[in-house]
C-alpha cells in the first residue's frame, strides 16, 4: 500500500467519540506541528543526548 508523502494513514480505526462527548475533546494539532512540539519537550525533558566538549 502506497502511503501519503506526509506519512498520515489513508484511515484509522480509533474513535474518539467519547472523549468528544465526555470531555468536549476536539484535537487540533496536525501531525507536523505535534511531531515538533513533542522534540521540543523531550530534549528539554532527557536532554538533546549531545555530548558537550567541556
């Protein structure tokens, strides 16, 4: 199967329709955004694993 360049799923079968309902969950973040966002949190939070000279 031949995915789309930006690496999304043509469908998925997860249903977040009662997180919709229960909790007015609406996500609003697309992949690219979201992808950089959680780097950003995970090298502040473990690090960047780059070792320093001095």
């Amino acid at each position: 199967m031949k995915l789309p360049r930006n690496g999304d799923v043509p469908f998925t079968h997860a249903n977040i329709s009662l997180a919709q309902r229960e909790f007015g969950y609406k996500p609003t973040t697309d992949l690219k955004t979201g992808l950089k966002k959680f780097v950003r949190w995970y090298e502040k939070y473990y690090g960047s694993g780059k070792k320093s000279d001095h």
